[in-house]
C-alpha cells in the first residue's frame, strides 16, 4: 500500500510507494518508451491489461475484447488504490494519509503509431469524453478530494509505454498547485464578486500580444509569466468550474480547440516531447461545517488546460527555488502559435 | 535584460530572460554535456570565461592566470544580471521586477576529470569557502533579497558543461520554495519558541530508521516525506541561520560530511546524476518597518543543504499537481546509505 506524507517545511504532501520499495539496483533512466514485443494498450490485445472501467465501443462488442475507440483501465502498477481503508492520522512531528485514491490509463486510439494530435476532432471528442465519465464517476466516491487528468507524450516527458494514452490519478488530499490557484481565485471573488481567470481572458484580450487563438467557446494563450517555452493554457470562456459539467456539444467544441493547440505546438517545435493537465475543480463538501466544504467554490474556479513543451531541463535551480528560468518571452510564443493555429481553421 | 514576472494564480515568480528570446529553431534537447574542443573551466583557460570575482589562488599568482583551485567567475549567460537598475511594477494585472541580481560559476577543480565527491575534504573545504564568501560579498548588494547556491551534475540533471562546477544565483525576491520554508518555520518558532529544524534532528534521532549520518557536528537523514528516490538532507546540529556565518573550523567539517553524503549515494546508486541546493536564510532587512524586514529570522530558519539523485522523471503528474511519487520509503534509502556511509569513517 502507498502512503502519503506531509512535508512540514515544504507544506506539500508526497506519495510514497512503500509497497514497490525500489532499492539501490532498480533504477535505470530510460533515454526512451520501453520496447515491448507486444503493446497492451493495442487493438486485440485487451487481456494485457486489468479490467477497462470505461469504453466507447461498438455496439453489441463486449467488454475487453476488441471493437472500441477508446479504453480506460486501472494502471498496471497504481501509485494509489482504491481499495485502502481510508486513514487519515499524525504520528509525533508528521502527519500521513493512507494512499486511498484511483490510478487509470485512458488509451486515446486503437492505432499504436497516432499520436493524440493526429487524432481528427471526432476521436479527440471521444478522449474528452472518457475524461469527463471518470470524473463523474470518481467524483461520487467521497474519500476522493481531487482528480487530476494529465499526459505525458514520449520518454522524454514521462511517458513509459510509447502508445498514445493519458492518465487520471485520484487523491484523498487536494494537491499543493491547485489548492494554490483555488486560494488565489477565492481571494479575488471574495474581493471583487469576479473570476479571475474570467478577468485574465479579458484583460488579455484587450492587449492581445500573448493570444493565441481566440475562439467562440475557447482563450489560447501563452501565460504571462510562462514557466516554460511556448507554454499555453486554454481557457473556456463560458465560466464553469467543474469539466465534468460540460455538454456533450462543449466537449466537442472543445476537441477542436484541443486539435489547434496540438498541432500549433507539434508544426512550431517539431513535435516536441510534452505534458498536459487538467485543472478541474476539486471534488468538495456542498455543505458548510463538514471536512472538504470549500465555500463558493463554482464562483471561484474556472477549469482550465496548461500545455508544456518540454524544450528545457527541471534541474537544481528550479528544484531548489520553485523559480523557472525561461528563455522564450510569452509575447514571442504566442507569435510563433498563432499563425500555425490560424491556418487549420 | 531579463525580467521577473509574478504568476497570479500559483503565486510564484518566473525569470524571463527576454533578451535571450529563443525562437523556436533554438531548441534542441541536449543528450549529454556539450563536448568542447576546449573546456573554458580548465586550467591554462582562464582567459575564455568571463572576469573572476573570487578565486582560492597560491601566493603570488594573478587573477586570471593558472594557479588556482577555486574559481568563481561570472555565468556567461547570466539569467540575472548586476547591472540593471531595480524597478518593481504593477502593470495591468501583472507584476514585474528588473531582472536584477548575480548569476556566477563555482568551477570547483583545476582537474577535468574529477567530480566534487571525488576530492578530499582539503579540496571541499575550498569550495564551501569561495559559496561563503560569494555569499557574504552578495549579502552586500540591498537590492537582493536570496542567494542560493545549487548544483547540477551531469546533463540528466541539467549540466551544460561536464568540468565539475556548481552555481550561484542572487535574486531581488524570495524564491518560493524558501519562502515557504520560512514561514513554516516562523510558525513553528512563533507559537513553540523552538526552532523546526532542531526539533525534527531531535525526533529523527529517537526514531532512528531515517538516520543516515549523526556526526559530531552535522546530521544527514532521508527525510520523512522525501519526494524522490534516496533525497538526502543535511542539517547541521548547531543552530544557525546563515551559512555565511559559518567559521574555517565549520566549514572543514561540513567538507568531511558533504564528502560522505557524495560518497554514499555514488557507491550506492553507481555515481548517478544529481543536483544539491543550499537554502540559507534569505537577505532581510534588520530594521523593522522597512521592506525585506522579517522578524526573528536568525531564530526561525536553520542551513541547510538538500541532495537528490535523479532517478525518476518529473513528468505530468508533478508538474501539474506539486505532488511526487516517489517509490523509494526514505527508510529503506537510510538503511542502503548509512552503512556505506559509515565504511569511509
């Protein structure tokens, strides 16, 4: 079972994965995707993974077995399980919580060599799709307080199995990054009853140097204070803060936009390694006076992608810090991505 | 001239180096170190890096010229920079800072071949001398606000250049990472009249399981929530909030623990990548009332000096959540260490 620890100097918590215990010998860094004789995230090769949770499938096709367009499974190796009993307790200076949580992989295409940016908008939807079902899903078990969506295309980003997936992680503690921004934004409606990702699209809008693509439903942009080259973030413009509320009609909508976002990055940068998340609202008590209740939170947060290429080294600076050193101005990304965005409209 | 910008939904800042402006062409992802056909950090190359600000040099010698076995010279690239004049500014929503500061090379051998854990304890000393000294002249300039000292060795954890070398960065605001730090351990003192640090050596000795190191006059430990595989940290037992403070006496003896700190995790881990950073207390003000002030500074923080192997990718996941997973328990990374650790004594 893992477990999660809290940092009493650094106030974030860490999952640590006491029952993998790698020792000294277990680590090698792979300069690249494993190779393996046989892909179990490939079409008819349903039974290399654990049980899917979820699938679009074919009509009539049965559960893992062939005759789908996109499946969800639990992780093979889950940093967190459901099937814990959830504790939460101090022990002397620290404090831990039992690695309660969900770990899934959603395999994005049956076609080992596609990439999810060369997916058209109708499979990109279907993606999209099998991320809000889980939400939803995740969203009723009540240990769970935060669900994270992300990707990690090519070794270089993270990625260990080279076919196109994404991953959903579960948490029974809100994670320090989002908890940072849900404070922020809380701050400011507290302040001024206004979003402040809402006052950021106009605020960007008006001076437009850092706009990528600005469409009915969506804001592409490169963020201001950017911590990596050619960073862009999306930002629905219709204020909601939760996506597992979107509409089939929004997701679609959203698939398109997704597609612009990929393939301004892959035809600028060459297809570059990178990384995706989502940032959802956090899974809260509606009701004042119980563990989780967060307040008005649907005024607060507005859910939001963030895209990194990963162009440049994490290294002791920015490890030590929390400072990002990024030698690419936003102003000139943004002028670099719009042009390419523009063009597949 | 670089430029600090604040981010307002994750609270940080970002160094834009908006001179560099790398277009997208510029990037590549280095595999390894660049392979000079001359080394600029070798001895009888003194002339190829910029000016040096400090060197430990045999009597007579000139700056500039062999003779050295330490030298600290200006970065070539600097992402900071002394000459800017400081201006802090709101624009719009947005916050900007000059990008004030220092950016220097600790190159720490005149031998090419040698890494740091490879010297002895004489040649280590004089390193941590010219981080002292560096330290106490930065400590000078009222413009900044942080001076961190950190390390990258070998390309996977961010080297450019394979001549073993650490860096120095001077900042005009708190990074994060220290910032946060501090406050924890204002807390801590504020309400207990102790200092965190000393509380958590005194803890982790009575537990025992984490310890790697307990010497005379520092304590090396796997800490409790570690985020990556084999993260050590040392603290030393003496409280003390400024590096800079440390004596020749001190410092000699923090050269025999770094020695074994580096000893351990090269003939455990077969000499791995790493980056180690130094958190000092930050540069505050002593009067009350005026900006950088921060109260009882010298109580609340404690050096100290924080190494990790790069075994494990940060990848979507960590980025997007501030979480890390970390499959090694910290015990079970003591318990590898400190009996090798204990073999060089």
């Amino acid at each position: 079972m893992s477990e999660l620890r809290w940092d009493p100097l650094k106030f974030r918590w860490v999952i640590i994965a006491t029952e993998r215990g790698r020792r000294p010998g277990d680590f090698e860094i792979p300069k690249e995707e494993k190779k393996l004789k046989v892909c179990p995230f490939c079409y008819g090769q349903e039974e290399k993974t654990p049980k899917e949770v979820f699938a679009v499938r074919r009509d009539g096709s049965l559960p893992n077995t062939p005759g789908w367009k996109v499946r969800v499974v639990p992780n093979r190796f889950p940093a967190l399980s459901s099937e814990a009993e959830l504790r939460r307790e101090g022990i002397g200076l620290f404090d831990r919580v039992e690695g309660v949580g969900a770990h899934e992989v959603v395999i994005e295409t049956p076609h080992h060599e596609k990439s999810l940016g060369d997916l058209d908008p109708e499979d990109i939807f279907l993606v999209l799709l099998a991320y809000r079902e889980r939400i939803r899903a995740l969203q009723q078990d009540p240990r769970i307080r935060y669900i994270l969506v992300f990707k990690n295309h090519r070794a270089e980003a993270g990625a260990s199995l080279s076919h196109s997936h994404s991953q959903i992680i579960a948490t029974p503690v809100m994670p320090f990054i989002v908890r940072q921004e849900l404070i922020a934004a809380k701050e400011h409606f507290s302040r001024k009853e206004r979003c402040i990702f809402c006052d950021i699209i106009k605020n960007e809008q008006l001076l437009g140097h850092r706009v990528v693509a600005d469409m009915d439903h969506f804001f592409i942009w490169a963020p201001y204070a950017s911590c990596f080259p050619f960073e862009t973030w999306l930002f629905p413009k219709r204020h909601c803060h939760d996506f597992a509320k979107l509409d089939d009609d929004e997701l679609f909508e959203l698939a398109k936009a997704m597609k612009a976002m990929l393939y301004g990055m892959k035809h600028v940068l060459n297809d570059p390694p990178y990384n995706f998340v989502l940032h959802t609202s956090p899974v809260t008590s509606k009701r004042p006076g119980k563990p989780g209740y967060w307040g008005t939170i649907e005024y607060d947060f507005h859910w939001h992608i963030e895209l990194i290429p990963r162009l440049t080294h994490i290294a002791g600076f920015e490890w030590g810090s929390g400072f990002y050193i990024n030698p690419t101005p936003p102003e000139l990304a943004a002028e670099s991505l719009k042009e390419v965005v523009a063009s597949i409209f």
